[in-house]
C-alpha cells in the first residue's frame, strides 16, 4: 500500500493526497487539498483499483479531470459531448 500511496502523490502532485485507514471492504477514502489545505474532491477507491495498475491509472485520470473541471480549466458539456461522439465543431465554443 505504502508504494501505492507514493505513486498516487507523485501522480497528483502539486495536490496533497491523503488516504484513509482501510473499510471492511478494502476501501480507502482518498482526499485531494490544495496548496493551502482546502479539500478540492474527496473519492472512494475501492480495493481492487487500488491494487490493478491499470484502474488505479483510471482513478488518477478521473481525479486530473475533476480537477480540471473545478478550476475551470475544463467544460464537463465538452466531455458529455465526447462520450456521446457529439462533439464537432461546436466543441471549440466551449
């Protein structure tokens, strides 16, 4: 666990990553804060992302577009569009 929460620091890195002591389940609550200690998102991980490097590759994927998505960096319209393969011309005026 200890290199897992080392690649999750350095992946998300400049946020603080934090996680909480394991569920029942395997689960660990995951926190990200800001610079200044402010809770930015708060994720449930769930024991086999935690362990499959490919989903906890995922997990770190969602958390960069949530952070995005926060800081206004990213429109959440442009990926609904995306994922319904909607999005053409009228993606660039997001």
């Amino acid at each position: 666990m200890d290199s897992t929460s080392e690649l999750l620091i350095e992946a998300l890195a400049p946020y603080k990553v934090s996680m909480g002591t394991a569920r029942p389940d395997g689960s660990r609550l995951l926190t990200l804060c800001d610079a200044k200690g402010d809770v930015m998102l708060e994720r449930l991980v769930y024991r086999a992302e935690l362990v499959d490097r490919r989903l906890l590759i995922d997990v770190v994927d969602g958390l960069h577009r949530d952070v995005r998505i926060l800081e206004g960096r990213l429109d959440p319209r442009v990926i609904a569009a995306l994922e319904h393969g909607q999005c053409t011309k009228q993606c660039a005026s997001f």
